[in-house]
C-alpha cells in the first residue's frame, strides 16, 4: 500500500480495514474503527488493561512488543527497528516519529471521527456521548445474559480454541458450549432486526439474540451515534450497518477491530453480489420487516465458503490476487487464447486453475474506465469454489461485482475445461444478459485453441513453488505484495507467496502463522500508530514485515534467526522476486476489444484470427 | 469453423422449473451420472448437452430461488419441453408451479410440451423406495444420508415427518391447468396420465422414464425445426452479420 505514513490515521483506517471500498465515500461506521476503543476506556488504566488483554494471546507471544504497547505511546517503540531503519533508506520515517504524535493526534482524529459520526452534534458533546452510549450498551449486553465480560455469558464467554471450521455448521444446538466457542461467529441481520445469516447454527434458533444486537445498534443509534464495536476479556464485537442490513461479527481471533470490519465488509459484498445494492434497498424500502433469506435461502454455502477462505486465505487480508506462478510465455499464450475468443458485450475472460487466477483479460473501454478490483476476483472465485454444482454443465448465471458496480448485474459464463477434474475453469462475463449461447461458444474456440497448443497438460504442470527455491536459509514463509507493477496503471493488486511447509503443513499450524500475519498486519495497519517495518519474535518463529512505497512484505523466519541475518534474508528475497517476477505475477494484463463485430462472433476461433479492432463503443451496462 | 461446433448445436432444448429443494438438479444429476448426492442450491441456470440419438438435447436445470427469476424467461426462450417439477411432500412447491413458474413459460415454443413431475416420492411411496436402476444403487446408501438442504419455512415444518401432500390427481389438476392458461384443448394435447409423473432422484424412481418419454415427445419438433432450417448454419452467420445478433442467438437454440 502505497500510502504516507503521515496519513491521517482515519484515511488510513479506511483504506486498510476497508479496502474494497477505495472509491465510495468512506462509510460513517467504517470511518472511525479504533475510535471505540479510545471511548470505551477513557482513562488510562483501563485503558491500559485493555490494551493488555488485548496482548495476551497464547498464540501470539509478543516479548517485547508487548511491553512497548503498554508503555501506550510514551516512548517511540523503535529499539529493534533501529537497525534495520540505517540498512534501508526508505525505511527512515519510521515509527518513531508516528507513535511521538500519536496520543495528541488520536484525540484530533477521534474528534474529526465523531463529527463525521453524528454531524448534527456538536464534538465534545458526541464524543462523551458516545462513551455514555457505549457502556450503556455494554451494560445492556451483561443484563440480557449476552454479557461481555460476564461469566455467564452464553455467547461470548467461550475459550479460543478454534474449531474445526471446514463444515457446515447449519444444523448446529445453539445453546451447547461449542457452539460458543467458534473462533469467529458472523450474522447478518435486518434492520427490522430479522435474522437473514449465521455462520453456525440456524438463524432461525438465534433470532432472539439477533434481536438483542440489533436492540444495541438502535439503542445507540437513537442517540444519533454508531455502535461500531465491543470488546471483552475474550472477544471483540464488531458492528456493521450497511443500508439495510447490520452485519456483526463475534471475534475470538484476535483479530483487529479493522480487520474483523473487513471481513464483514466482504460478506456484505458476497450478499450483494448475489443481489445488488440496488435491489435490497428496494425491498427493504418497500417492506421493512421483509424475510431476506427468501431471496439469499441456498447461499449460505456460498457465506460459509466465504468465511473459510476469508480465514485461511491470505488474499483477503492483503487485498490483492494470488496468482499461480507459471512461465511467462505460457500465460501469455493463455491471455492470446481468451483475446481472441470475443463476442460483443464480453468484458472479462478470468481462467482459473487450483482456485488461482492464470490470466485474466479485460475489455478495453472497461479498463480505461475502472478496474477490477481484487475483492470482487475473490468474491468470483470463492463463488465458484464454493459450489461444486459448477462442476458439471456450463453455468449462466447474473452475478454483482459490488466494487465495480453494486446495482447491477454481469452475466456469468461459468465452465470447467477439464472435466472430470475440474481443475482449470473458464469463467466469462457478458453485459448482455441473453449472451449465453454467443458465450459458450466463446468457451469452445478457447477449448480447441487450449488443445492445439497442449495448454492444460502445461497447466496441470504449474504448480505453486517451495520457499526453498528462493535459496534462503532460515526463510520459512513470506508473502509480497508489491505496488510497482509494471503497467500498474489500473493494475490488479497481486501478492505472491510459496506453499506453506513444514513447520506450517497441519491446518493449526497454518491458521497459526496466518494468525501471526494477521497480527503483523493489523501492526503495520493501525490507525492509531501505524509501523512501517515490524521485527517480532514470537515464540516458535520470528517475523518480519515491511511497508514501503514499493512493496509490502510480510516473512516468517526459524526462531534463532538474528536481526542481521533476516535482513540479509530479505535483501536476497527480493533479488530473487525481482528475478523472477515474470513469472510470479500477471504483468502485463492483455486487452481486447469487445466492439460489436459480428463477423467475429459468429465465425470461428482459428488461431489465424485477427486481434480485437479498435473502434467502436462498449454499451457497458 | 469447425465442424465440431455445428455438430454440438443443440437441437431442442428442455428446461427443469420448480420451486427451491424440489430436486431439479438431483433429478438430471440421477439421470446423467445415475447417482445421487447432496447437491448445493443452483445458481443461475446450468446448461447440458445430452446425446439422444442422433440428437443433441439441450437441458438448462434452472435455480428455483426467486432471485434468479429474473434469467427464468431467457431459460425458457424457444423450449420444446418444460419440466414444472414439485416436491410430493410439500404443498407450497406445487402451488409455486402456479404462481411464479407458469408465467416464465411464456417464451417457450407454441407446441412446447409440459410435464409436472412430483419428486422426492421415495419419502412417501414404498415402489418408489426401490431403486429403478441397479448401477446407482451401492452408491445411494452411502450417498444419500440427508437431505439436509437448507430448509425455510414451510419445507421444514413438514418435510422432516414427510406425509404425502399432494396426490398424482392434484398433479393432474395443475397439468390441466396449465394447458388452459396455455390456451390449448385438452383433447388435443398430450393426457395428463401422460405428463404427470412421480420420481424418486434418490431412488432412481421413474428418472429414465421422464427423460425418456419427454425426449421421445420432442422429436417431432426436432425433426420440423431441421426442416425449418435446413441451410441452418449459413442462416445464422448471415443474421449476424446483418447486425442482429442477438435476434440471430436466440434463434439458435
């Protein structure tokens, strides 16, 4: 992420937690996430336990770091950064310089926050307001047995463990203890306080504890204030209200408060992508108390399968495309296939192997006009992965990409190319809703182009790389995202990462890492004290990360590695980044041109074709 | 191009319609792959290509959530044979036939052919509990276990104890009906005897013989469609070029 440092911590904010919405006017309620917690602990011992809670992870060991965090600002935590800050340039404004300004600022910041909350009230008034508000509502949710702190508790009070989460949890007993201790519950519910999802259990079973959230959110609302989070001993409750809906998630993870909105953000934009913005104000305009799981009943998979990912892919967290590593001239010649397999109105050709994009090609116009953002890739991909119905026929679908427009829908050509497998998949969007069959035999000059040039035994080759190919040792894991793509104008945001091995191969160990990441990240990220580079032993590995202008960079390295060996480490890994870019990323994303040419569309695919033409208009939408 | 694609063009296309959890996909997934398992709700609309003969068959399983009903005429454009499929032991799916899928039939061919088809009838019918084809059937025990798809209102409150609620006559009624909304004389169409079937997906109860019988119906109509056409593929890539390209899509199905 490209961003200043110096940024105001609330653009900041915005931009991290909420990456997907870059382009919109930043949402009130996502405007000003750390601002609760400031609220919510106004003098400084609590605070100052809070932030110790918030510390204590079993998982995350954090040494010194942690003493840092309590000494809350006072002094610039930069000892183990200093090092580091003398070997790189770039690196100089580092978190000193931030964390100096930051207890004054946050106040600025909590003041700008609250008038952009309630712009009717005036700041001081709001901001205590807010506060008041906030315990009540904490108070609210001890006295309806949902306490935060409480021991008796029956949603909050749960240990950390997580639990297996690769099944559905449907059909679960909401009142057994293990359904309590789900590592991360979501719900989306109405405004009407109508329960529509959950990640485990029925809703139908939770809605009276739907009704007791959405009783906090109206309570703090008819003050003309926000609830935007709780936080407890074990968990952080965070709200979200988009147009009509209210989405909460209940967090042991110990995730940041930004993080877990960015979650709820992108199960928002699921839902929306299956409706659209515009079609669920309606509704809900026309019918306030309207049973929104009529038009969403069957894709709770889809949510579920969303969670998962959102959980153990670490695309979501970074905002950006993880793409399979292949040689350049083999994706170029993919990229040349879907070029020239064009019908009028085509906008997008995504192929997809393993649940990562090969290539992607984009019409013309639209690029010029916005690009695809990563959220809505992910929101594609995790359609199609969590509905295995796609695996046999050709699949013709509406479907919403929130980010490019959330009112309206693409129509989406969904195949397999290598049936039975099901491993490669097609997937074409349309603006025009009666395409289909023009579409599909798109499909069929792209099958015989793949043939002719042997393209799936080449892609079945493709594989992921080891972290030992980067000749490093003490490197067990990194994941780059880097900001200087060539071509980036209106680039997609791409990140590239090895297999997670040995110590990393059993799914704990994974979420582990992830976890770490997750921390590092939520580091890196703060709003209130952002970091540019971050050195952290944790107790079974030592971890690196590093925002610059040009990349961000987050590694995992064996517990004894030494602070001059990492950044020698890193030198190297971005050499060998550097050299093998081509192949690790989509650099240059082809074009065509979509421009209404019958001759093209009905006549076939033979290599000899020519290229997209030029002229012409794109009626997109 | 290609011979290969012409060869492909569907010659009738056959459209599965019905309410959410009646058993569309797991009906043609019986049918196509002899087995049954748990499938996820459809979205949109899947489109499959089915050899019969000499002919290309095109099915779209459609989604029966409301959502999707927007796609529900573009499914049904130009259909020889439309599937209105019901769940035996839900009365809602069958009035749902009614008031939201008979409408989207608008677009089919004037001679299109209907079958209301009540699945799910192992859960109410012992014949049909056993299993109508053996290849499927080691599979069916481990496979169908549950058929836990999400359930809403009025499906859950009765298809866990699964009392038969609508009887072969009320299909019989509904197929009536439909040829009345459809303006066409009963004694001119084909029986409701005919039409309305009972099946099992689980089962394999009766799945061949819907299929197979519907197809059969449809040959005529493949047969004057080639007449139609008989220069077919040089028609549609001049209508293309003409500019009319979508008028020129639709006609290819």
């Amino acid at each position: 992420m490209e961003r200043d440092n110096h940024q105001e911590g609330e653009a900041q904010g915005v931009k991290i937690c909420d990456p997907p919405s870059e382009r919109k006017p930043p949402d009130t309620l996502a405007t000003s996430l750390s601002l609760l917690g400031n609220h919510m602990f106004p003098d400084p011992v609590e605070r100052n336990n809070s932030t110790t809670d918030k510390e204590e992870p079993a998982d995350l060991h954090l040494s010194d770091v942690t003493a840092q965090e309590q000494s809350l600002d006072a002094e610039p935590p930069s000892n183990q950064v200093k090092k580091l800050e003398t070997e790189e340039a770039e690196n100089s404004e580092c978190q000193s310089n931030e964390s100096a300004e930051t207890t004054d600022r946050g106040a600025e910041d909590a003041a700008d926050r609250v008038t952009e909350d309630a712009a009717a009230v005036d700041n001081d008034q709001s901001d205590s307001g807010e506060f008041v508000v906030t315990m009540l509502a904490k108070a609210k949710l001890e006295e309806q047995g949902i306490g935060v702190k409480g021991r008796s508790s029956p949603l909050l009070e749960a240990g950390t463990q997580e639990s297996p989460a690769f099944m559905s949890h449907r059909d679960e007993d909401v009142t057994a203890d293990s359904w309590r201790q789900h590592r991360k519950h979501v719900f989306v519910l109405s405004e009407a306080g109508k329960p529509i999802y959950s990640r485990y259990g029925s809703e139908e079973a939770l809605s009276s504890t739907m009704g007791v959230m959405m009783a906090l959110v109206s309570f703090v609302q008819s003050g003309d204030n926000i609830i935007r989070s709780v936080y407890s001993e074990q968990h952080t409750v965070v709200f979200l209200q988009k147009g009509p809906l209210v989405l909460v998630c209940v967090s042991s993870s110990r995730q940041s408060e930004q993080q877990l909105r960015g979650e709820l953000l992108y199960v928002y934009y699921q839902i929306i992508s299956m409706l659209t913005q515009a079609s669920i104000s309606r509704i809900f305009e026309h019918k306030k108390n309207y049973d929104l799981r009529r038009l969403l009943a069957g894709s709770e998979k889809i949510l579920d399968g969303l969670l998962n990912l959102v959980d153990s892919d670490p695309s979501f967290l970074l905002a950006a495309i993880h793409c399979l590593p292949l040689a350049s001239s083999l994706r170029d010649s993919l990229s040349q296939i879907l070029q020239k397999a064009i019908t009028p109105n085509l906008v997008f050709s995504i192929l997809i192997a393993k649940n990562q994009l090969l290539t992607i090609v984009q019409e013309k116009t639209v690029i010029e006009d916005t690009r695809l953002e990563p959220a809505d890739v992910h929101l594609l991909l995790n359609l199609i992965g969590a509905s295995s119905a796609f695996q046999a026929g050709e699949i013709w679908t509406p479907i919403c990409l929130p980010l490019f427009n959330p009112d309206c829908y693409f129509y989406a050509y969904i195949s397999y190319l290598d049936p039975p497998e099901c491993t490669v998949c097609l997937l074409l969007l349309s603006t025009d809703k009666e395409a289909f069959y023009a579409v599909a035999e798109c499909k069929r000059k792209i099958e015989e182009a793949m043939v002719a040039q042997n393209s799936l035994s080449l892609i079945a080759k493709a594989q992921s790389y080891s972290v030992s190919q980067v000749g490093v040792s003490d490197l067990r894991h990194f994941m780059y995202k880097p900001f200087d793509v060539p071509d980036n104008y209106r680039q997609l945001s791409q990140f590239t990462s090895p297999e997670m091995e040995a110590p990393y191969s059993s799914e704990e160990e994974k979420m582990r890492l992830l976890d770490l990441y997750r921390y590092m990240h939520s580091r890196i990220h703060s709003t209130s004290r952002p970091l540019k580079l971050i050195y952290h032993v944790a107790e079974r590995e030592t971890l690196l990360a590093w925002v610059t202008s040009k990349f961000e960079l987050y590694t995992c390295f064996s517990p004894l590695v030494t602070k001059a060996c990492a950044i020698t480490a890193i030198t190297k890994l971005l050499r060998w980044i550097k050299k093998e870019e081509d192949r690790l990323f989509i650099r240059y994303p082809p074009k065509y041109s979509t421009t209404p040419n019958p001759s093209k569309s009905s006549r076939g695919g033979k290599s000899d074709q020519q290229d997209s033409t030029d002229n012409g208009f794109l009626s997109l939408l | 191009m290609p011979e290969t694609s012409k060869m492909k063009k569907p010659d009738v296309k056959v459209v599965l319609l019905g309410d959410m959890n009646v058993g569309k996909t797991s009906l043609l997934h019986r049918y196509t792959e002899r087995k049954f398992k748990d499938t996820i709700s459809t979205v949109g609309g899947a489109f499959f290509l089915k050899q019969w003969g000499p002919y290309n068959i095109s099915i779209w399983d459609t989604a029966g959530r409301e959502q999707f009903h927007g796609l529900g005429s573009m499914y049904c454009r130009g259909a020889a044979a439309i599937i209105l499929t019901y769940d035996v032991t839900n009365w809602q799916s069958l009035a749902e036939l009614e008031e939201r899928f008979l409408s989207l039939t608008d677009t089919a061919n004037h001679d299109c052919i209907y079958a209301v088809v009540g699945n799910k009838a192992d859960l109410t019918d012992p014949t049909a509990q056993q299993s109508q084809d053996t290849d499927g059937m080691s599979e069916d025990q481990t496979e169908c276990e549950d058929r836990t798809e999400p359930e809403v209102l009025s499906t859950s409150l009765t298809s866990s104890a699964s009392p038969k609620q609508v009887t072969h006559e009320d299909a019989m009624a509904l197929y009536g009906r439909i040829l009345r909304y459809k303006g066409l004389e009963e004694k001119s169409s084909l029986p409701a005897e005919k039409m309305c079937f009972e099946t099992s997906a689980k089962t394999g109860y009766n799945v061949d013989t819907l299929f197979e019988t519907l197809f059969d119906l449809v040959l005529p109509s493949i047969l004057r469609k080639r007449n139609e056409y008989q220069e077919s593929p040089t028609v549609d890539l001049e209508e293309c070029r003409g500019g009319s390209s979508k008028r020129a899509r639709s006609s290819c199905c």
